[in-house]
C-alpha cells in the first residue's frame, strides 16, 4: 500500500510540473499585441488651428487722400549778361545740371581787355607825373619857407599837384569800369537748376535790354510736386496740409512737404485742381518730369493704440472684435475704434500694447480656441 501511495504521489507532481510547462509555453507564443491604452489628459483629442498674428502698437495714424501727379520746377530763371557783346561761348548745353556760381556764357571782351590795356598805360603815366608834381611841390614849399620862391610860384606848384591827383584818380575809375565790363561779360548762375534751353547762338550780339537771357534755368534745389485732384475732393484741402510723395524712379523712398497754393483755375479736360507741394531736393534726386503716387494728410492721430483693420470682425450687434491670443489660447474681446486708415484703425478701448491679434485665420475661430500662432510683419504704415 505505501508503494501504491509513493506512485500516485509522484505521477499527480509530474502531472503539476508538465501544465505548468504547457501554460508558459503557450505564454510565449506569437499571436496579437494586445491593444495600447490612449493616452488620458485634458489637451488629448484638441484641435489647435493656425492663425497668423500682429501685435497691437503705439503709433500716428493718418487719414490720407491718394492722388497722382508729377515732379515740376520751382521756378525759371533767365540768366542774362550786364553789358552787350558778341557771345563767345556757352559751356552748358540744355539738360545740364548747374550749381550757384557756375559760368553759362562768356561774351567775347577782345576790345574791352585792349581798352583796359590803354587805360592801364594811361594811369602808370598819370601817376609817374604825380610823383614828380609832388616832389616839385614838396621842395617849393621848402624853399618858400627861406624865401627862395614867391607864394605864386608855390601855388602853382600845388595846382600842378592837384591836377595830377585828379588826371590819376579818373584814369583808376576807367580802369575799374573796364575791368567791372569784362567781368559783367560772363553770366554765371545765380541757383542750382537745368538748363532749360540757350537763347542765343554763339557770334549773335546780346543786347542787354532784352526779354530772354542767354540761357532759361529751371531751379531744382526745391521743387514742386503737382497733385492732381478731382474737383469733388476740393473742400476738402486748403494750403499747409502735408503730403507724402512718392516718385516712380524711388518706390523705397518718400518725400514730404506743404501744400503751398491751389491752382485757382480748373483743368477742363479733367476737371482737376493742381495742388502744388514745396520739397525740398538738397541731393537733387528729383527732376522735373518724374511721376509719383501722393497721399495728401486730411487727419492725423498721434501716438494711439492701434491694430490692423484685418484684426477686426464686427458683431451682429455692430459692435467690433478681435482675438486675442494668450497661452495659445484666442481670446474674443470686445473693442472701441476711433480713427481708421486704409491698414491700421485706432484702438479707444478693449487693447493695449504689444499684445497680439489674429489677422488670418479667425473665421475658424470661437472664443477660448487653441491656436498655433504665426507671427507676420506689421502692414506698411
């Protein structure tokens, strides 16, 4: 019986042992992954939608009316010469820039430099007999004081002395008359400006007395921009209003200055008023001709809080919104506008600076979206 009971003991432990194979065996086995749990959190499942932003900011607004127009001269000047003569030369030809001072013309003074010449030779005599009159009045005067002359000879002797003083003095102004002809015979410009056009051929005669100069300059140094708006917009300008001018050959660049008059007469062909605008042009890169872009300044606002006029939605209410974006969170705010422009308006209420609205994108958004924000230059002012 023992026997019997050690058998049976030691098949049922062999029977434990090969399950417990069996089942690690199938454990490890290939089949399916078994699936993975999805991850558990607040921002799981949340769409975030790309918008593109601007940040709100301090700066002057202006309510500008744009209009074309073209570059002109300040003014026209006839450069003419003091006295007649035979034009000799004319350094400058038409198109010519010219600056203050520089020579246009030059008449030819072949005689007048001979006529100095004689009148020179003239006045170096005329002085050597002033040299001699004096000595000779000099020792009369001595020698009357001892007695050796007579008063009548001494006073002769001093009117031959003052005659010469006087013969030498005319011959100093002719001398200084021809010399002033010869310089009046040179025209130089009196502004810095283009030679418009030459008014006389070289060996004409040019009267001094005469309507035209040798040669028409236009000053450019200063120069006139000349808007040209429609006659329904004219109540709305008056001279000092500043405008912006933007020339063609310069799309970078800008110019500003006043309205200095309105043209009283209408174009008839386009029943526009011609607005002129003063500029100044030291480095004389604008030239009569050029075309430019204008914006006359009607109101200006300084230093406000603003936001791009792409930043705002109005409300069924007619209110205005905008988003605004914090943690990557947009944010609907109600805002007050004042003065608005083409690309900016201004901000009275609901926005303060550096903080950053959504210019694309927000007809995707609600309030409290999350967003993934694309920051995007500023619109040109």
């Amino acid at each position: 019986m023992r026997r019997v009971f050690w058998l049976l003991s030691a098949f049922l432990v062999l029977a434990v042992l090969g399950g417990g194979l069996y089942l690690h065996w199938r454990g490890r086995a290939p089949g399916p992954e078994p699936p993975k749990r999805l991850a558990q959190g607040p921002a799981a499942g949340i769409e975030r939608l790309p918008v593109k932003t601007v940040q709100a900011q301090k700066r002057d607004l202006e309510v500008t009316l744009p209009v074309f127009g073209a570059i002109n001269y300040l003014d026209k000047v006839d450069v003419a010469v003091e006295v007649p003569g035979i034009l000799k030369e004319v350094p400058v030809k038409a198109g010519d820039l010219v600056r203050k001072g520089q020579v246009v013309a030059v008449l030819d003074t072949e005689l007048l430099q001979a006529e100095l010449r004689a009148k020179s030779a003239l006045r170096a005599q005329a002085q050597a007999q002033l040299h001699l009159a004096a000595w000779q009045y000099q020792a009369q005067k001595k020698i009357h004081g001892v007695g050796g002359v007579s008063l009548s000879e001494l006073q002769e002797a001093e009117a031959r002395y003052q005659e010469k003083r006087a013969e030498v003095a005319r011959y100093e102004a002719e001398v200084a008359q021809t010399r002033t002809q010869i310089k009046k015979a040179v025209a130089v410009s009196p502004i810095v400006g283009i030679v418009g056009q030459k008014n006389y051929n070289l060996g004409e005669r040019v009267p001094t007395q005469s309507d035209k100069g040798v040669v028409t300059l236009m000053q450019i140094d200063e120069v006139y921009a000349e808007a040209e708006v429609n006659e329904r917009d004219m109540a709305r300008l008056r001279s000092g209003l500043e405008v912006i001018v933007h020339p063609d050959a310069y799309p970078q660049d800008s110019f500003r200055g006043p309205i200095e008059r309105l043209e009283p007469v209408l174009r008839s062909e386009s029943r526009s008023v011609i607005a002129k605008v003063r500029l100044a042009n030291q480095e004389l890169r604008l030239r009569p001709g050029m075309f430019a872009r204008m914006e006359i300044v009607l109101d200006r606002v300084p230093e406000v809080v603003a936001a791009p006029v792409a930043a705002l939605r109005q409300a069924p209410d007619k209110s205005w919104q905008a988003f605004v974006i914090s943690d990557d969170v947009a944010f609907l705010r109600k805002v007050a506008i004042g003065l608005t422009t083409p690309e900016w308006v201004e901000i009275k209420e609901g926005l303060q600076p550096g903080e950053v609205v959504v210019v694309e994108g927000a007809e995707r958004l609600r309030d409290l979206s999350r967003v993934m924000a694309v920051p995007v230059p500023q619109p040109r002012p």
